[in-house]
C-alpha cells in the first residue's frame, strides 16, 4: 500500500526544487572546489529567480478525496484482517 502524508505536496515541491537544481546545475565531479560548487549555485538561483516559473498543482480535488477514500478502506480492511489474527 501507498500512503501520502497530507501535508506532503510541499514537500514535493521541494524536492522537484532539488531535481531541477541536481539535473540542471550540479553534476557529480564536476567542480574543482566546494566554493566552485557554491558559486555555480548561487548563479542557477540568480537566474531561476530572474525568470521564475511556477509548479502547477494538477491533481483535482475530487480525485485526491477519491483516493484517500480508497486508502482508507483498504487500510481498515487490512487492520481488520489482522486483527482476525490476533487473540483477544
């Protein structure tokens, strides 16, 4: 089962922010320096804010409900098959 925490969509923000910065900028091996590293960096940064971009959030809300609907019933279906197995 797949559960996503209901406060997760900053943080996949972040971490698409973080894929772009690694994809776009950074390549392992590819600086002589860590202050090479920094500098390219902050230059990425420079020109993403120059020209920003934003994220769209395109899942809909009645899908999103859809889902943990079913996430919900199968986490109840599987805490009472567990529970079948347990002596109380």
């Amino acid at each position: 089962m797949h559960f996503t925490p209901t406060g997760s969509s900053w943080m996949n923000l972040v971490e698409r922010f973080f894929a772009d910065l690694t994809e776009d900028c950074i390549r392992e091996g590819s600086f002589q320096s860590v202050r090479e590293l920094v500098e390219a960096i902050e230059a990425y940064l420079a020109d993403r804010n120059a020209s920003p971009k934003r994220y769209l959030w395109r899942a809909q809300g009645e899908e999103i409900l859809k889902k943990i609907a079913r996430a919900k019933g199968t986490l109840e279906a599987q805490l009472q098959q567990a529970s079948y197995g347990t002596v109380h």
